[in-house]
C-alpha cells in the first residue's frame, strides 16, 4: 500500500519502496507494484514523480 502524505493544499502518494512522491495514486500504486516485484525503478514510471521543486511548492 502506498503512503498518503497530507498537507494543507493537497495529498501525495508515495511509494514504500523508493520513497518517490507522485500526485496519482494509481500511478504511485503501479510504482510500488513495479520496485517490490523487481527490486528497481521503471523510468516509464518514475518520470511522473514530483520533482522536488514542485513538492516545495505544494506544501
């Protein structure tokens, strides 16, 4: 199951395995699936993670 960080403008989902943050769920879900099963990342799939910049702007 993914994390859910709440914040005052919105939620993230993060993947429990690589810790990257994403704004979709269901994204963040395929994420976690993708690193347990094959202990990596998928670049398809951790090109839609929230730069840091970005995650500085949502909090």
């Amino acid at each position: 199951m993914v994390n859910i960080i709440k914040n005052k403008s919105c939620e993230l989902y993060q993947c429990a395995e690589c810790k990257l943050k994403y704004e979709s769920r269901k994204i963040a879900e395929k994420c976690q699936a993708w690193c347990s099963a094959h202990k990596s990342c998928n670049i398809a799939i951790i090109k839609h993670a929230l730069s840091e910049e970005h995650k500085k702007q949502l909090v």
